[in-house]
C-alpha cells in the first residue's frame, strides 16, 4: 500500500517534500481551545478571564454582522481587556481595595499572554524616528499625520499612549 501526495495525486515515494498541513490557529481559536482547557482543569480565573474576551469576540462579531474577526481586531479586544481593568485597579485603589487590585492584577497577566511582545520605550522611538522621517513631520502640528502612519505598524505591540507620548516628545524636540 503506498500513499498519494494530496495535491498532485502521486505516490507519496515519489514526491519531492513530504506532505505535511501544518495547521493555523488563529487568536480566537486559540483562546477559545484555553478556555476548554481552563474548564477541565477548573481555573475558575482563567476561565472568567477567557470568557470576558471570548464574549468580546462575539460582541464584535454581531457588530460586523457575522464575519469572522482578524487576529488584530481581538489583539484589540485583549487590549480593551485590559484597559477596562486597569481602570478597576484605580478604582481599588481609591476605595482601599487590595482584593479587587490583586485580582484584576491576575486578569491583566492572563489578558498579556495572548499579546504579541510589547516594544520597550527605546523600541518605539526607532519606530516612531522611522514614521516622523517617511511623512516628513518637523512641528507638533504634525501628530496626526505621524500617528496615522505609525499605529497600524504597532498595533497591539505598543501602548498607544505611550506612542503619542514619543511623538509628542520627539516633535517638539525634547528628545
């Protein structure tokens, strides 16, 4: 018995790479397998954590009327993940709450390891120097521009605060 290659209907044997799918799992898939996988374990934080962004995904879906979303469109839903929960932290802390810190401190952990590696401060300048450069920015007049060139190649690997904080800084020249 010997094997056909899929695409060209040939024996295997006589195939020049061997055929292999390597499949993708895209961002939602992934989380979604994390958080059957949280379930069996029971890790109920995890599993609350996994369901607030899946539930995301569906809002989002519903939203654009049933396409499937991008791996950058639930980057950004991960990202509001956290922002919401950063706010609570402040909230917390305002009302003198450790327990509600330290848990939404452990939902932002769970939220940051589905994101891509977050560029450092030294990072972004480069980037940032690049953008300014390619528009030919010279005045602070000149963000929006900058910004409009510079957040679709950092999305979800940079802060967008901490990006118009270099613009601002490097066009006013403080850098």
């Amino acid at each position: 018995m010997f094997f056909t290659h899929h695409v060209l209907r040939i024996p295997f044997r006589y195939a020049k790479q061997p055929y292999a799918i390597i499949p993708y799992m895209s961002l939602k898939q992934t989380i979604e397998t994390e958080l059957k996988n949280a379930m069996r374990a029971g890790d109920e934080r995890r599993k609350i954590a996994l369901r607030s962004i899946v539930a995301g995904i569906k809002l989002a879906e519903v939203e654009q009327r049933g396409t499937p979303l991008e791996d950058s469109d639930v980057l950004g839903i991960i990202q509001k993940e956290i922002k919401s929960q950063r706010e609570s932290i402040a909230d917390a802390q305002k009302a003198s709450r450790p327990d509600l810190i330290a848990a939404s401190e452990a939902l932002i952990t769970i939220y940051e390891s589905f994101l891509p590696k977050q560029f450092s401060r030294d990072e972004v300048i480069v980037h940032v120097q690049a953008a300014i450069a390619e528009v030919g920015a010279t005045h602070p007049g000149d963000m929006g521009k900058v910004m409009k060139v510079i957040q679709p190649k950092l999305k979800g690997q940079a802060d967008s605060k901490l990006i118009s904080e270099v613009v601002k800084e490097l066009l006013a020249g403080n850098r």
